[in-house]
C-alpha cells in the first residue's frame, strides 16, 4: 500500500513540474513575441535555451517513466 502511494505522489509531483516548466516557457514565449526579440537573449544565450529544452525534456521523461510505473502496478 505504501508503494502505490508514493507511486501516485510521485506521478502527481512530476506532472505538476511538467506543467509548470510549460507554462513558463509559454510565457516566455509570448514575452518574446511581444518585444521582437529571441529568447536565446532573454534567456542568456544558446546554452541556456538548450538547458530549458533539456529541463522540460526530463521532466516529460519523468513523468511518462512514473506513469507507467504507477499504471504497471495496477495489474498486481
């Protein structure tokens, strides 16, 4: 019982952080939009943007490996 419970926190918590890192790089986004600029220069340059794409790629990875951690245990 204590493994499905921290699977489904585990999942929970991943999914937030997803979301969260997806909204800000949408509002980032549009505040390169509004201003014409690229956010390479917003962010501090090339690797800094590889490092935001980096983040919200583990993140994703995260959530989908604790997904189906969480969805494999159903069968037991």
């Amino acid at each position: 019982m204590k493994d499905k419970i921290l699977n489904i926190s585990i999942f929970i918590l991943s999914l937030i952080c997803l979301l969260i890192s997806l909204k800000l790089f949408w509002n980032m986004g549009i505040y390169v939009d509004e201003f014409d600029t690229s956010l390479d220069v917003v962010l501090g340059g090339d690797l800094w943007l590889s490092m935001d794409w980096a983040r919200l790629g583990f993140s994703a990875i995260l959530c989908v490996l604790s997904g189906v951690n969480l969805f494999k245990g159903i069968d037991k």
